[in-house]
C-alpha cells in the first residue's frame, strides 16, 4: 500500500467535513480513534465560527480494539440522530479509521433511521481533501435530489414569460479561502443582473435546498474542485448548463457577467459599465510603472492558481515566471495555462519541490499558500496568499472577497503592498545609519533645534561618532558553491558583504547567486567589492 503524506491538502475526511459543518442540518458520524478529533480547533479557532460543528466521532481507543468497535459506532450514530435531530447524515471513517474495516455505511443502513444515511467511502490512502469534499457533495446532491430528476428524453420546462432566470451557486465550503465573503460578492452581481439565486449550496444549505436544486435554469460553480462533479451530474439530471468562468479579477468578472447574462437572457452593459474596481485605473496611471514587468511566481490550488496568473500577467502587467498546483484532478487546466504563457506548470505536492523552484526562479513577489508564505519568509521575497491551506489570518472578521470588482480590489491591495512595503524597507535599511538619517540624529523635519530621543545626546552637543553607511564587521564570511558539479568553499569580504546589503532585497539573491558563481569559475576568494561589480558587467552583457 502506498501511504499518502498529506502537505497542501488533509485527508478526505476533512473534505467532507467541510461540506457537512458547512450545511445547517446535516449531520456527520466519524468512525476515528482518540486524536483524530480535531474539528473543533479547525472551525472555532481557525474559521471563528460560533458555534460547534455537527460532527460526531466514535472516538474509540486502543482497548476498544479488543472488543466490539462496530457496536461503538452503531451507537454513536443512533445517539447523535435522537440529540441533534438532523435531515440527512453523513457516515464515514477518518484515515486511521478505515484501517480496521467495520464498514460505517453497511452498520448505519442496519439501524434504519427515519431519515436518509449518505454512506462515504473515502479511500484515504489514495485520495485527499478536495477530492473528499467533491466526492461528499456529489453524494449529496445525488442522493437528496435525484429523486426529483427528469425523466430520461424529457425536455426542462421553459421559463414563465417575465419570470427572472434562476441559478444555484456551488462550491462553498467551511474552511474554504473567503468562500463565505465570495458568495455574498457573486450573489450581489447576480441580483445587479436580475438573477435570482434557488439555492446556495453547500454553504448554509439543507437537505430540502439540495433536493430542489433541479429548480434552477443553470449552476454557477465558484470551486470547480469543489462542486465541478456535482455540477455535472445537475446538467446530466436536470439539463442545467454550468457557467464556466470564476469572476476572480476585473477580466474574468466580465467574462463572466456577459455569460450570465446570456443564459439568463437579460442586457448586461449596464452592470459592465458601472466598474467598481479601482485595479483598472491604476494599471493606467503612471504609478504603475513601478510595477511593471515584476517576476511573479505562482502556487495554489487550481480555482485560484489560474485566475491569479491571469490577472498578474493581464491586469498588473506582471511577469509570471512559474505556475503550478497541487490539485492533480485539475492538472491539465492548470498546464493549459501555463502554455498559453509559455511556461512547463509543477504539477507537485511536495512542498520541497516548490522551494527549489522559486529558489532557482528568484521572483519578486510570491502568489500562493501558507506554506508559500513559510518558503518566501526563508527566502526574503515577498509573498501574498492567493489560496488554501490558509491559516487564521486569512479568516478576516471583515468583508473581503477573491471574486467580483470588490474582490479585484481585495487582490490589488493584498499583492501590491508586499511590494510597495519591501521597497519602503530596503530604504530604511540603506539609509538606517546615514548621517543625517541614523537614530542618533534629531528628527529632520522638526529643525536643527530638534531635540533627539531621550537617552541620546542632542547633535554636536558633545562628541558623536558617525556611524559608518551600514554596519560592518572584521570577519570574512564563509560560503559552499557548487562549480562544475564539485564544492569550491569561498569567502565574503565585509565590505563586499556590506555592498551587498545595498542592493534591493527582491534581487539581492540572485546578485549573490550570480556573483558567488563568477567568482567560483575563477578562484576568486575572498569576494571583494570589485568582484561584486565585475560579476556585475559580465551578468548584464
């Protein structure tokens, strides 16, 4: 058996228990042992929500492995229906769980509940957590709508004259990144259209929302990893068309409202004209310019990946210089996009493998996951989340979507600061010890007669050392380069080290990088300051 070490997604179990804690009266039964009952510090701490999710585990220990963990979990089942009273219940094992095969569908059929039981077989050690969750919407949809389909070779009844188009939005989940703030963004340019919204689902739906879903005219998917299967299944049952396009950025949130607008029949230039992003004008203004051609790399999930690397090259003028994803189901989109900007996508969900990329790469601003805001840190560029996994930090107690015009301006400020901040910061650090600009010196804009702060001498009240232009020390700094696939040990002298410093940090690795591999093709060593600026010349030819 091939044991699957979870990095960018959990098990599948937590997808579905996305989907369940994301519904309001569905109930999720989890056969896990002691230590697998973690939702709680996933949905109260990380999500705030306030109240508990509905799961319920078995939660049995390794003594209970002697005896009848099958009765254990019959009995967590039937005592979460009679307390909780939910709609539908979801039944499933978490990874451990499923290792000592007590079948969790075959026992829940076994005790009849008077409601349905949507049995999930989640083979943990092959799949993960957007699988999981697609998985346990579909068997939801399926199961609580199917039987309201259509007749096989019947005809979807037309509109009533005058009635306004309806649509179902899919894919939100619990945990989801601003999942919560992007339906309500979408849900306000749909109703601008005239559109009415038959069901939000899974997001704060319940079992009677899924079984009417067959109502709507046509399904927008906001996750494709999410609810792309589900979706599917709707246009197969019910003949729902799926509008294609996520409204992530100012482009794409056109696109997307000239297709609802044609599915829905009804006159959008009044909605396109009335642009509420503020992205636009500052691609045009002169300002701009400072961030024009800036080296973007970009990791996620595929939703957010594509959407990302689209509006940085289209809408930013940034340069992606590396796309990829860890959601294997959606490779060959995210390869597709990659093409079209003439990039080979890193399709991987080994971390390690996305360091070394960015690494080699050296971008000037990093678009991804947590994870990626952990590999930018170690590596000094700035980073802005694009995606999960997220962390709490990006669960904001405000409104502040991915998707729509406001959802371009979200994007605009959480990618442009990093970059407008790291310039501010690398001229504090350049003039932190200036003469006129170190702390010792009174603040310029209150005058010479400006008193320093209080500890320091004012200026020329008595002898001040001048600080030199940065801070420097006696020791050469020794390095490990690879040169001709052998290690050549070089040092850095301190001055050169102190030159370095000067350089701005989004391309002070690569000057090292290069510098360090000039140096080591011609035995220099130590590098001097002169060296910095030869490898400089030989770089820039």
């Amino acid at each position: 058996m091939q044991l699957t070490v979870w990095t960018y997604e959990g098990p599948p179990h937590v997808g579905a228990m996305r989907i369940a804690t994301a519904m309001t009266d569905v109930h999720y039964v989890l056969h896990a042992p002691q230590g697998d009952t973690y939702a709680d510090l996933l949905f109260t701490m990380i999500e705030r929500r306030g109240q508990r999710p509905p799961v319920t585990y078995t939660t049995f220990q390794a003594r209970d492995l002697g005896g009848d963990t099958a009765d254990l979990f019959q009995r967590a089942a039937h005592d979460a229906y009679e307390r909780f009273k939910p709609a539908a219940m979801l039944v499933g094992a978490s990874c451990t769980g499923e290792l000592i095969q007590d079948d969790p569908a075959g026992l829940a059929r076994a005790l009849g509940l008077p409601i349905p039981v949507i049995p999930l077989e989640l083979p943990s050690y092959q799949r993960k957590e957007n699988w999981g969750a697609a998985e346990t919407f579909y068997q939801l949809v399926r199961t609580l709508a199917g039987p309201h389909m259509l007749p096989p070779g019947t005809a979807r009844p037309a509109r009533a004259p005058g009635e306004p188009a309806r649509c179902n939005i899919l894919g939100a989940t619990a945990l989801g990144f601003r999942h919560r703030d992007d339906v309500r963004a979408v849900k306000d340019l749909l109703a601008r259209l005239g559109v009415a919204v038959n069901v939000v689902a899974p997001w704060q739906a319940g079992a009677a929302d899924i079984a009417r879903l067959g109502q709507a005219d046509f399904n927008v998917v906001l996750y494709p990893e999410i609810a792309g299967l589900a979706a599917q299944w709707l246009k197969r049952a019910f003949g729902q068309p799926t509008i294609a396009t996520v409204p992530i950025g100012v482009g794409a949130t056109r696109d997307f409202i000239t297709e609802v607008a044609r599915l829905a029949g009804v006159d959008a230039t009044a909605v396109l004209a009335d642009e509420t992003s503020r992205l636009p004008w500052y691609s045009r203004s002169v300002d701009s310019t400072y961030l024009t051609a800036k080296r973007v790399f970009v990791f996620g999930d595929a939703t957010h990946a594509i959407a990302a690397a689209r509006i940085a090259s289209e809408e930013l003028g940034f340069k992606v210089v590396g796309l990829g994803t860890y959601s294997r189901e959606r490779a060959r989109d995210v390869r597709e996009a990659a093409a079209r900007l003439g990039l080979e996508a890193l399709i991987t969900e080994d971390y390690l493998e996305v360091e070394a990329a960015c690494a080699e790469l050296q971008p000037e601003l990093v678009l991804g996951t947590q994870m990626e805001r952990h590999i930018a840190k170690r590596l000094g560029i700035p980073c802005a989340v694009i995606s999960a996994p997220v962390h709490v930090q990006d669960f904001p107690a405000r409104y502040s979507p991915q998707m729509g015009f406001e959802g371009a301006n979200v994007i605009f400020d959480s990618w442009v600061h990093p970059l407008m901040m790291g310039l501010e910061e690398h001229l504090l650090g350049m003039f932190r010890d200036d003469f006129e600009f170190n702390d010792g010196a009174g603040s310029s804009h209150l005058g010479h007669g400006a008193k320093p702060p209080a500890g320091r001498p004012a200026p020329g009240s008595e002898p001040v050392e001048t600080a030199p232009a940065v801070a420097a020390t006696d020791a050469e700094v020794a390095v490990e380069v690879m040169v001709a696939d052998r290690p050549i040990v070089l040092s850095w002298a301190p001055d050169a080290e102190l030159e370095l410093k000067k350089i701005p940090f989004f391309v002070r690795g690569k000057a090292r990088r290069n510098t360090e591999k000039f140096a080591g093709e011609r035995g220099i060593s130590p590098i001097t300051v002169e060296t910095l600026y030869d490898a400089k010349a030989h770089f820039g030819r």
